[in-house]
C-alpha cells in the first residue's frame, strides 16, 4: 500500500509497510501511484497522456523511472505487502501486566471549564481527594503487576492535581522509598489548571517531575471563554505569568503546553502562535471531544477549514526553524528513521491492561476516560481486576481489531486510536470515530512533510 500527496511544495509517497518515505517530482509521484496496480506498458501509456507537452516523456526515460522502482520494490521500499498479517489475531501476552497507571489524586477542580470530559472534575460522583493511603497501595499495585518491567510511569491526575499538593509530595516521596527497595525506576508526571503554580511545586516539579502538562487554550479571549474559576472569571491573567515563570525555572526538562479548541476557535492557529510568542516551545493543541449537541462540538462541515489550519501551521513551523524560532508540536513529533516499536503499533496505547486508572477512592478504570462510567470499572486496589472478561475486550482492541483501519494508510501511526473516543463516538472500543480519523491523517500528512522537509 502507498499513500501519495502533495503538500507545501513536496510530492511525497509513504510506502505504508516498510515506513519508507520518497520525496519525489510530479512525474515520478505520478508512476509510482500508476505503476502499484498496473503494468510497465500500461504506465508508460499513462504517463505519456497525462503529461503530453513535457519533453523529457520518452520511452527510454520512462522505462529509466520505472527501473527505478523496481529497484525500490526489491529492496523493500515501496509496494510492500503487509509482514502483520498473521498478526490480525494479535494479543497481549499478558494482559495484567502493568507499566503505568494515571492516580486521580483529586476529583475536584478550582476551575469550571465547560467542556471538560470529566465534569469539572467531578466524574459524576461527589467530589474528592485521594488519601495518600490509596495512592501508597496503588503504587504497590503498580510495582506488584509489573513483572520484569524496571521503568513504570505514574501521572498525577484530576480534576486539579494541586488541590491535594502534599499526598502527591508524599506519594512521590514514597514511590523512591519503592525505588531503593525494589529497583523500580517511576517516571511522574502531572497535568495541571496552574491557578496553584507557586515557587514550591515549581522547585519540587523540577526536581522530582519527568513532565509536567500545563493547560492554556491559547488566545485570552479562547481561553477564558471555557476555563472560568468557579465565580466567573477568566484565568489567563492568572496562569499565564506562573506558567512563564515556571518555564524558565524548568530549564531544558520536560513540560508542554496544552490546549483544547472547538467551534468558537476554529482558527486555532492563531492560538498556537500565540502561545509560541509568548515564550513557550512545546505544544500541544487538540480538538474537543464532546456530544454532537454541544454548541461546542466540531463537525465534518468544519474539516476543510481544520485541516487548512493544519497545514498553514506546519508552513509557519518551517518559517519559525529558519528564524531561530521554532518550537515543536505534539502531534507533528515524528521519527521517520525509527517511529514507534512494532509491539506499539500493532497493541496500541495499552488501556485497560498495561495502562489503568486509580479513582481516588481505589477504583480501577481503563484510562482517565473511563473513569466513572461503571460499565467500564475493571475492579479495585484491594481485589485487583475483577472483570477478566473486560479486560480481555481492552486486551484485543489492537490494530488488526479493527476492520475500518485495514485500508487505511494511516493505521501504523495511530494504532487504531483512542478507545476511549471511539466507544463515546460509536459504542465501541474498537468502532471508528471517523471525524478523528481525518483529523489525524492530515496531522500526519503534515507531520510527514515538516520531517522531511527538515531533513532536505
């Protein structure tokens, strides 16, 4: 399978097997989509016609390119068939192995944002913070299911993480007790609203936090329009200096920006720039995913403008790397050379086996997605997973589960998506959230550009 394009100037072929991506000429972009159905015979005469008035359209200089591909083909770099395909029966060899698990430390939020997935941070219960009792037994949860695995990752989650500030300190201080102990390496993250941010989580998150996930909708304007505190007022005035300040105090660790647009910006990109201008160079802007009744909801109609945004983004990215201001963006971070692990690509992101939720009361969830929907609670602290056989559906949710992603040019690079956006969106796990999957395919259409072009 190929998949050709052309974007910003560059004719591009994805062989979608192998990995391999050719930057190629209008000609050559021509043959390769002509030749992979047909024969030499049949693409010379096609070629010929589709560019008549071109001089250099000559038997021998055709039967030259199409040498050429042949070549390719030889060597495994274009028209390669499927090596997975035994895979289509795939399953985690383990499915109670565990490397990860997101801790809710609080379901409470100090802000209100409308669109929030998780009910102003309530998940459809009481609100509450996790004892650090819980979160000391979920860690042992985490080192006890984690077999032969030496590096587990832990994020601390909400609702807002900082409204329970000392049992994530303490739970941090515990999980590198586990460290010395049993030879554990945790990997903490945590995702925060900032309104907390203050000089001592800043000096503790650089010490002690690997990541640290900041949360602006960009422009603010966009973001006080969602993210209210609890009286009614935008939160821009307040976050934006702490997250500057915590940024420059970070050093060269790891952090990103985040931010979330909808319908009331579907120019999006003057968000993200935004953003970039104002000091930061790690972001990460993603669609809403909400209720197709919502005022903020996206729709098909609005995915010619999206992917415009898309694009003309990636052209601004070039610009701002010859300009000594570049930044990167989450969902065009990509290794042509390597990419994801062949594991990754065929099991997917690993909720509801390697990947679990901790509620603050124990309860176990497939991912933070999930969380306080009990159809989908797979047990809890004390009794482990109790629900084998849900966990055995999230165990085969893997690529090949999925019949929609067989053609799909795509589906190395996604892995068959969110289980999670597609069980909301289809009643599925393994169902397609289509308006996500256009939205992802021309991310990596342009993803695949901006590498290539970086690499001229």
């Amino acid at each position: 399978m190929v998949h050709t394009y052309s974007l910003n100037g560059f004719d591009i072929a994805l062989d979608v097997y192998s990995g391999a991506v050719h930057l190629c000429d209008p000609v050559s972009l021509a043959a390769i989509q002509l030749y992979e159905n047909g024969n030499r015979e049949q693409t010379a005469r096609q070629l010929m016609a589709e560019f008549p008035d071109n001089p250099e359209m000559t038997v021998e200089a055709i039967s030259e390119l199409l040498d050429i591909l042949d070549g390719l083909k030889a060597q495994g770099k274009l028209y390669t068939d499927d090596p997975y395909s035994h895979s289509r029966a795939f399953l985690r060899q383990d499915p109670g192995l565990v490397k990860a698990l997101c801790l809710h430390v609080a379901h409470a939020c100090n802000l209100a944002c409308s669109y929030c997935f998780a009910g102003q941070g309530h998940y459809r219960g009481e609100a509450a913070l996790m004892p650090f009792e819980v979160g000391e037994k979920a860690l042992e949860f985490l080192v006890e299911h984690s077999g032969n695995r030496r590096n587990l990752e832990v994020d601390f989650f909400g609702g807002e993480p900082l409204l329970n500030w000392e049992v994530v300190k303490a739970l941090v201080a515990y999980g590198r007790e586990l460290e010395r102990k049993t030879g554990k390496v945790f990997r903490f993250t945590l995702t925060t609203n900032g309104m907390l941010l203050d000089d001592e989580v800043t000096d503790f998150c650089n010490r002690e936090i690997y990541n640290v996930v900041l949360s602006l909708d960009g422009r603010p304007h966009v973001h006080d329009h969602y993210r209210k505190d609890r009286k009614g007022r935008g939160s821009y005035e307040t976050v934006v200096p702490k997250f500057q300040r915590f940024v420059q105090r970070r050093g060269g660790k790891e952090y990103y920006i985040r931010g979330t647009y909808t319908r009331k910006n579907l120019d999006f990109l003057k968000d993200i720039l935004h953003m970039a201008d104002l000091g930061f160079d790690r972001l990460s802007m993603e669609p809403v995913v909400t209720g197709p009744d919502s005022p903020d909801a996206l729709s098909k109609e609005d995915l010619p403008g999206l992917f415009s945004q898309y694009e003309e983004l990636a052209r601004e990215m070039l610009a701002r790397d010859k300009q000594g201001k570049g930044f990167k963006f989450y969902h065009y971070m990509l290794d042509l050379e390597h990419g994801p692990c062949i594991h990754k690509r065929l099991a997917g992101c690993g909720s509801g086996t390697e990947y679990l939720a901790v509620t603050p009361s124990g309860d176990l969830y497939p991912c933070h997605q999930f969380v306080g929907d009990k159809d989908f609670r797979l047990g809890n602290l004390d009794q482990g997973v109790t629900r084998n056989s849900l966990q055995a559906d999230f165990a085969c949710n893997t690529l090949y589960a999925h019949p929609a992603c067989d053609g799909c040019w795509a589906k190395f690079y996604c892995a068959g998506g969110c289980a999670a956006n597609a069980y909301h969106a289809t009643g599925a796990i393994n169902g397609t959230y289509n308006f996500g999957c256009e939205l992802f395919k021309k991310r990596m259409e342009c993803a695949i550009m901006l590498a290539a072009a970086r690499e001229e």
